[in-house]
DNA sequence: TCCTTCCATTAACAATTGTAAAGAAATGAG
DNA sequence: CTCATTTCTTTACAATTGTTAATGGAAGGA
C-alpha cells in the first residue's frame, strides 16, 4: 500500500526503516468513487493526497463551466496548494475523474511530521520547487506555443490520458474549446497520411 | 543601502541586529547599465538580485524574437530561479531595462547563509512558496481571461509600467502580438468615452 | 545637437478561434 | 439490457488574432 508512496520520497530524501513507519502512520487510506469531490472551491484544503490509483483534476469553476488546472495522475502528490500551503478559502476545486486510491495527511499530521522527523522539511521544500518549475513549464508553453504545438506537446507527454480523461477537460487544461482541439486534431491527423 | 532588503526579510522571518549584519555581508553591491545582460541562456545561473532600484526582465528567446516571462522591479528578488535552484543550463535570459542597483548574493554564499543562518531556509522557502502562488495566478489568467481581460488586469495591478517598459515587452508577457495589444489598448479607451 | 535606432500605431488580408447548434457514438446507472 | 446522459465531431458564421508593411514620433548615443 505504501511501496509506491515511498519510492517517490526515497527519490529526494533517503529515510530509515523507522522513519518510514513514522511517515506511513501519518496517513489514512482512503477509497473514493468516480466524480467525488475533495476540495470545493470557498473551502479551505487541509487534506493532501497521495495517488496510489485513479486520476484527479483540480478546476477553477468560471460562471457555469470548469476550467481545468491541473490533471494528476498516479504516484503524485495533489491538492489545491495555494490553499493547502497557506490555509486560505481555495479558488479551485479538487474532484476524481476515476474511482481512486488515495493516501490522506491533514495539515495537523503534516506539522507534527515536521517536529517528528526534521528531513520532511527537505521532502515538501523539493515538491513546491518542483510544482514552480512545472507550473513555469506550462506557462512558457502559454508563451512560446500556438494552440496547436500546445496539444502536439501534450500528446507527446501524456497522449495515454487522451484515452482516460474526456477531451473537453484536456482542452480546457490547453486553453481553448473542446472544438478547436477536435479541428487542431484533424488537422495533425491529415498531416500524417 | 540595505533598508528595502530588511523591509522585505521582515515580512516573512524576524532578525536580531546581529543576524542582520551576517545577512548583509553575504551581499555585493552592483550597479549596472540600462541593457546589461546578468544572465545568457545555457549559462547556469549563479547569482541573485535583490533590486534596489531599476527593474529587471526575465526572458526566452524563440528564433529571433524575445517573450517575456516576467518583469521585476524594485524591492524583489529576481533570479532564473529554475536554474539558480537546481544548477542547470538556464532556459531563459536575464537582462536589465533601466540603469539599475542591485544587491548580489552568489550560490555559494547562500550555501555559508544556510549554515550561519537556519533561518535562511525559512525565507527562501516563502519566496519560493510565493513565486509559485504567483505563476499559478498568471497561469490562470491565460486559463480565465481573454486577451482583453488579461491586459485590463494588468493595468490594475502594474499600469504605471506602461510608462516604464517598451510595449512590444509587455505584449509579449501577456502572450499577445504589439499589433493586438494595440487594438485591444484602442478597444479599451473607446469604451471609456 | 544631430542622427540613427527603436517604438507605437494603423491598415489590409489571411488564418485561426469562439459560439451555437445538431447529430452520431459511447458510456454509465439502474 | 436498456435508456438517459455524456461526449466528440462537424458545420456555418462572427469575431479576434497574427502577419506584413508603412508611417510618424520618441528616445538614446556620440
């Protein structure tokens, strides 16, 4: 239940057999259905979860329709950060795409790792850089590409979740209509032949 | 000298008169011309820029042209943080837009302030914390808003640098062509009569 | 001060995107 | 298994953006 959970953390911190016990009884295992919501917009976060299956989307809600921010898929860490970090009313929303498998810390648990077990600091430090430079990542993306090159690129990097996830939410995450994306995709698929 | 720099630190970690002092030494004044160049990309970035007065700009350079990836001014500390952070070829350049003075802190300096100073760690923690708040903002801007909406907002929070900084650069942090961003500036003012 | 370079706007045209609506296909719940 | 819902694509039209080029004006360096 945990084997995938400490991978990802042996990856920027190594942790002793005992320190890994402390870190697994820090967590709850919890099994949540397809659409459950976690995070709603207005509340704030005091959950992170750790994937372990399933899939999540974290979604801004923009009179009526959503807005995807961010896909998570498995063996990541998600939550609506801003929130989470900064125990602030979250402007997003936090919702299951598939039936999951997470692994919950409340933000209580989080400060009492902190004291416990000093290294976690590095741990959570090195996930908020990475998060930055992902979230820069797509922003130049914003910057330098056009719609289409946008989506060439998500393919290349995650063409699997175009099988999982409903085209709609991808084509929001790129930043235009469920319908530019289905013209942009016909026009790569006739570029091929 | 240091007073803007003490102003900011404060706001996030308190610091005897002691710990003050150990932080300044690790500093450098700099003062440097309209144009100069802090960091070319492919260079690893291995300085950081408090700016006391003049402002900076981040950028990428796409076959010819450059877009902007953000504007710094006074009070901020202005890096190519992905590349300061991890010690990697930076993707994006550094230059100045107006004479300027800054306050230079190098990578190993900041290692010696870690050690002296714990409460180093906490602060550059914070800063990153709200560089990625930030990008996320920006980020959902090009999620959120039109072309319109973007540069409204922008004149909100920044309007005094449209008097600071050419067009054509700003156009390009908001992701849009100058031409576009002309119409859109000739869009606004007619509704306004 | 003069001269060169840079800069902002405008125009015209092509290309792309958004919007609204409709239909076909796939999916999920009972 | 069946039916209602969701999802994806297509079409037609309006609106916006990008591109290229030209102009007048501002700004910076010697």
């Amino acid at each position: 239940m945990f084997d995938a959970l400490h991978y990802l953390v042996a990856q920027f911190v190594p942790l002793s057999d005992r320190e890994k016990s402390v870190l697994e009884s820090a967590f709850v295992f919890k099994q949540v259905p397809r659409k459950f919501p976690l995070v709603k917009h207005g509340q704030i976060a005091n959950e992170l979860y750790f994937i372990n299956k399933g899939m999540l989307r974290l979604f801004y809600e923009n009179d009526g329709d959503e807005i995807t921010a961010y896909l998570f898929r498995e063996n990541l860490f998600a939550s609506s950060y801003d929130s989470f970090l900064r125990q602030t009313p979250s402007i997003q929303s936090l919702e299951t795409l598939e039936d999951s498998d997470l692994l919950v810390i409340t933000q209580p648990k989080m400060n009492e790792l902190y004291e416990v077990l000093p290294k976690f600091n590095i741990l959570t430090r090195k996930i908020a850089e990475q998060r930055f430079i992902n979230a820069q990542q797509i922003l130049s993306s914003f910057l330098l590409d056009s719609p289409e090159e946008r989506y060439a690129k998500f393919v290349e990097q995650n063409g699997d979740l175009l099988l999982r996830v409903p085209h709609h939410i991808i084509a929001s995450y790129l930043g235009m209509t469920p319908v530019s994306m289905s013209r942009i995709r016909n026009r790569l698929a006739q570029q091929k032949r």
